[in-house]
C-alpha cells in the first residue's frame, strides 16, 4: 500500500477504495481465473473452486448461515438494490399484491431514483424523516410500518446502516427492533458498511437483506454480492442460464469474486479505530483553525462512521472547492453533481435542511487504511492551506 500516488493523497474512500495489496498480488502473478466456472472441464473448475472458498469465506467472515441465508454476485450494489426491490415490485405487480417501498431521502442514488418504475408498477413509495443529525424517530417509523401493514399492504424497508455522504451510522439494533414489531421485510444498504466501524463483521441475522459493493473496500470493480434470507420474497430480474441458482443468470465473474475474498482477509487485519483517531484529530486541527467558518454536519449525530467527515465550508462553491483541492494534488467529494460544469447543490445537504447556499459548499473528505501511512501533521497541513484559499 502506498501512501500516496503521483504524490496525490487520496482522501475519497468513500466513493471508491483502491485496490487491496492482496489483490494487485494475485494479478501481478497472471493468473486471471478466465474459466467458465460452469465447464466441467480443469481450467473451468479452477474458477469454480476460487468462487467457493470465496462463498465460504463471506459466511464465515459474517457469522451467517448458508442454511439461512442465500449468498450471489453482481456488478456491485447498484445493481444488487435494482434487483431486490425491482424484483418484488414486478413480482407483486404480477400477483396484485399492492406493497409499500419505506425509503429515506437520505439514500443513495440507487435507492431513490428506483421510485418511478415502483410507482409505475402500483406499489407506493413513501419517505420516512429523518432530522438535521441524520437521525429518525424509532417508534414512528415502526407506526408507519403497522399503519400499512393495517392498510393490507406489504412492506420493504432500505436501511442504510452508513450514509455514503455523512458517514452517520444507524445500528442495526434499530432495524432489528423495526423486524421485531412488524412483519416489514428489510433490505440493508451495506455499501459503506466493511472496514468503516469497528465491529463492522456484526451482522444481524434477523434482517432479510444486506447488499454490498466490494470495490468500496479494496477488490475490483465491477463486483458486489447479497446475503438475502432463503425465506424473503425473491425474483430475479435477470434471467438467462440460471447461474447462481437462477439468483443471478450470467456467467460468474471468477476473478472479481476471488478479489473479494483477497481484499476482505486484507481488511480483516485492519484495525478500523485506527482511522476513527486520525479522522478526531483532523476534525480538532480543523476546528481550531478555521472555527464557525466551518460546520461539521454530523457533529451531533449519536453515531459516526470512522472515516467520514463531511462538512460545509462557508463562503465557497463546490466548484472552487473541487478544483483546488484537486490543484493540492487531494482527492475529495463535493456531492455536488456537475452538469455542464454546473455544480447543483448537494442533495444530502439540502435534505438535512441546509439552505440553497449552504449546501452548494459541502466538502466530503473520507479516508482509508493508506492516509494511516502519510505523517499526520502533512496531510493536516495540506488540507489547512486549501481550506485557507477557499476562505479568502
Ligand atoms: N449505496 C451506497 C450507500 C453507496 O455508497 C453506493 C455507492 O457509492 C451505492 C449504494 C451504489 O454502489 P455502486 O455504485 O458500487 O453500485
């Protein structure tokens, strides 16, 4: 692992995380497991065999079940949270069974915008709230759940156990006790989840669903996988050569799947507080040099992540905040969407309740195992001397 690349620290791990050492280990020996695991012949079982030590390896890393729970690959989460509840919407639609989607405008893309094809199927999406810490309120969730349930809808629940955006952790304790008083099926957006809290192993298995993205935590792109329980509703939007037990038709990516595995041994010697310490003391540096002109927006919330600090700098577009950061040779996050070289305001910012001008000013700085390796007071000093432009 290098400390930084071209001289460039990489503070966005968030968004994607480089490649594991384990990983660049096995590709650098040649060896790209291009067999059809479905062949029956040597070159195909060899592909075959890394896919099982890798299946077996994900139950045993999260403590769950292969009698409970069914594990297949994908492309990564995207695509993972498109077929389980695309999947179900379609499937109810067949069956006229009206359900309801439960989501929180604080949700990634890939979860909100499945809205319109939801709607468009007759199902209802509805938003639950959540307040300016990125918090909601436990026993009204649950209400709105058994009001539906009382409505003879079905319901689904996304739980984003961390936000992508501002690393606020929603323990999964909360979703358990949404499981244990009502018949809502919950479906965990885990992105963000592996090597990001201390205990980051600890899944539940009283929830239905945890979708994952492995090049979030050091393996290819390209590559994700779902635990879903053998008893939750399932339909499959792909269909084709019922690969995966018909979870997910395509040929298996061998090499993107053996990643997985190679790239979460490698976060298993992780130690994840480490981060949390460098994450306070950068926040504290910041705070004491640049004060009010900055807010850090998950400041009060009860529980963070260890490696996500968002915050809003005042005075300053997400234009000139993206490019001289950049020009500092750090790569970071604004959220602000750009088309057209139009920055847009940050939409997490603005749904947490921050005005049009607030939110255009939201800088993501989110690190990873390599900013361990860089001495701290120089990745302090270069990030100080860009917020320090950014307030002229
Ligand atoms: N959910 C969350 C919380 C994410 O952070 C991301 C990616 O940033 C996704 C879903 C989608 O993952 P991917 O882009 O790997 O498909």
């Amino acid at each position: 692992m290098e400390k930084s690349i071209n001289n460039r620290y990489y503070l966005d791990y968030n968004a994607t995380s480089p490649l594991a050492d384990k990983v660049k280990t096995f590709l650098g020996k040649g060896d790209f497991l291009f067999g059809n695991p479905s062949s029956i012949h040597q070159t195909g079982k060899a592909s075959r065999k890394k896919i099982n030590e890798t299946i077996d390896f994900l139950y045993k890393t999260f403590s769950l079940s292969p009698d409970e729970y069914s594990l297949y690959f994908h492309s990564g989460a995207t695509e993972g949270i498109n077929t389980y509840f695309k999947g179900i919407a379609l499937k109810h639609f067949k069956e006229k069974i009206p359900s309801t989607f439960i989501f929180s405008n604080l949700d990634h893309s890939a979860v909100m915008s499945l809205e319109e094809d939801l709607i468009s199927l007759g199902h209802e999406v509805v938003y639950f709230s959540t307040d300016k810490n990125s918090e909601f309120d436990l026993s009204e969730l649950i209400k709105l759940i058994q009001r539906k349930e009382v409505d003879g809808k079905k319901v689904f629940l996304n739980f984003t156990v961390i936000n992508n955006e501002t690393g606020v952790v929603w323990p999964l304790t909360l979703a358990e006790a949404i499981k244990d008083s009502t018949d809502c099926q919950v479906h965990v957006d885990a992105v963000q989840l592996v090597g990001k809290i201390e205990n980051w192993k600890n899944l539940s298995s009283k929830l239905d669903v945890y979708n994952f993205s492995a090049h979030k935590f050091g393996a290819l792109k390209g590559i994700g996988f779902t635990f879903i329980k053998k008893s939750s509703e399932f339909k499959s939007l792909l269909t084709g050569g019922n690969q995966q037990d018909g979870y997910r038709s395509g040929t298996e990516n061998a090499l993107g799947v053996y990643s997985v595995k190679l790239a979460l041994e490698e976060m298993l010697e992780f130690e994840p507080k480490n981060l949390r310490e460098l994450k306070n003391d950068l926040q504290k540096n910041l705070e004491s040099e640049f004060g009010d002109k900055l807010v850090f927006v998950n400041k009060n919330s009860k529980a963070t992540n260890v490696n996500t600090l968002f915050l809003i700098v005042k005075d300053s577009k997400a234009d000139q905040i993206s490019m001289l950061f950049d020009l500092a040779q750090i790569d970071i996050s604004t959220g602000s969407a750009c088309s057209s070289g139009i920055f847009k305001e940050n939409r997490i910012l603005k749904n947490l309740g921050y005005d049009s001008l607030l939110s255009l000013s939201g800088l993501r700085i989110s690190l990873g195992p390599s900013n361990l390796l860089i001495q701290k007071e120089e990745l302090f000093d270069r990030v100080v001397r860009v917020i320090k432009k950014l307030s002229h």
